[in-house]
C-alpha cells in the first residue's frame, strides 16, 4: 500500500510538474503575442443631409365698407424656409380680366355686375396675376415677412347689391 501511495505521489508531482510548465509556456506565450499586436486604422463617412422646405401664409386683406371710392388694404405674406432655400412667392389664381380678379358677393354669382367687385394685387411696384412672381428672397430658418401685398378696389363700381363680398386667393411658394 505504501508504494501505491508513493507511486501515487510521484505521479501527481510529475503531473503538477507538467501542469506548470504548461501554465508558465501559456503565459509567457501569450505576453509574447501581446507585444506582438499592431495596430491599424481606418475612416468611415458620416453625413446627413437636410432637406429643403418652405411653407407659406398671410393675412386676411380685409377693406374699410364700400362707398363708390378707391379703397386698399394691405397683407402680410410670411414665409418659414429652411435656411439657405432660395424661393419664389406667386398668385396661383388666374385673373376674371386681364389683371382684375373679382370679389363675389356671397351667395351671388361674379357674371352679374351687382354681385362683384373688381380689386387688382401690387407688391408696391408691381401689378400682380397669376405667376408673376410677387416676392423672392432666402429662408432664414424660421418664420419671416416675405412681404406685403395691397389689394385696390376701384372707384365708381356703383350699382353693388348689399352684403359681403369676398375672394379666397392662393399663394404659391417655389423653392
């Protein structure tokens, strides 16, 4: 018995032995491979783009009562484009003669004289229809008064039958 234990006992040193070295060939292997790392490098391309957008209002073009002399009113057109966009504002609506639009009476119909008022648009130096370009600029990112347009109805439109008279207008924004 006391040999099997003895025998036994070499066996497991020689063992711890070789588990050892294994261990210390392990560590210093792997050091060795650690100095051994280089490193390399590259890039990668990060972008993003924004979009250009605008839109556009204005305010309602609202006339002092009617009494047979010229009356104007103002509106202001404001414009939120992205910044750097370039646009152009426009009437979208074509003209009922030449440069007139009407404003119908409400309920009544434009073909009778009684029940429409002729009104003519300027950006202050120019007459205004469909297309002509009314106001250009550059957005600046946020809300902005791109101009003013004045509506002038003519003097001496007599004969109008009572009540209100209206024209609902577009405006277009190209940018």
């Amino acid at each position: 018995m006391i040999c099997s234990k003895k025998k036994s006992k070499i066996l497991s040193m020689k063992s711890t032995t070789k588990l050892t070295c294994l261990v210390g060939m392990l560590i210093f292997c792997k050091s060795d491979f650690v100095v051994a790392q280089t490193t390399t490098s590259g890039t990668f391309l990060v972008s993003f783009g924004v979009s250009a957008s605008c839109s556009i209002s204005a305010d309602s073009m609202a006339f002092a009562p009617y009494s047979g002399s010229q009356i104007t009113a103002t509106s202001a057109v404001s414009v939120d484009c992205t910044s750097g966009t370039d646009y152009t504002i426009s009437l979208n609506d074509a003209p009922n003669s030449g440069s007139v639009y009407y404003l119908v009476k409400t309920g009544g119909n434009a073909s009778s004289e009684s029940n429409r008022l002729e009104i003519t648009f300027t950006n202050g130096s120019s007459i205004l229809t469909q297309g002509t370009a009314a106001f250009r600029g550059t957005g600046i990112g946020s809300r902005a008064v791109a101009g003013t347009i004045t509506g002038t109805i003519a003097g001496l439109q007599t004969g109008k039958v009572a009540g209100t008279y209206v024209k609902v207008m577009t405006l277009n924004v190209v940018y």
